[in-house]
C-alpha cells in the first residue's frame, strides 16, 4: 500500500503546482508516466489551470521509461526529430 499521500496528503499538490508553474507558456504537453498520477495531475489542471488544459495532447502509460525509451515515444508521438546530446539546433 502506498502510504505517502496518507502521510503528507498536500504532497502532490505541491508538486503539482511547481510543475504546472514549469510548463507556463507550453504549446504542447504530454502527460506520461505510470498507474493514475497522470490522470490526478490533469484534474488538478482542470480545476486549478483551466488555460494549460488546452495545451494538453496526450495521455500516454508508461511504466518506468529509460530516457531513451522516453525520447523514442515522445518522437514517436510527435513525429518529430529531436535534437540530439552535444549537436546544437
């Protein structure tokens, strides 16, 4: 049983907070992650910050990614080519 939002229940707002604050001013977002966290952080956009909502295309599950995994689906998703480390845009 996951007892960390039992303990410290204002956890995930928080932290929800500080990531909506990061994504301000983003075109595009795309939710990913595991279990329901995704779909909790997109009701706390909906009542909190309804603007990002919009910028919102996608909801994808993925359970524990390496970051290669990760960039492969984003591209993938976006069918776009993303830079690569050390190459300049």
């Amino acid at each position: 049983m996951d007892t960390r939002t039992r303990n410290h229940p204002d956890d995930d707002q928080r932290f929800f907070h500080e990531v909506v604050e990061t994504l301000t001013g983003a075109d595009e977002v795309l939710l990913v992650g595991p279990s329901v966290t995704k779909l909790h952080f997109l009701r706390y956009v909906q009542a909190h910050v309804p603007a990002l909502e919009s910028a919102v295309v996608g909801i994808e599950t993925a359970d524990h990614p390496t970051d290669r995994q990760f960039v492969a689906h984003v591209r993938q998703y976006f069918h776009m080519a993303l830079p690569r480390i050390g190459t300049t845009p």
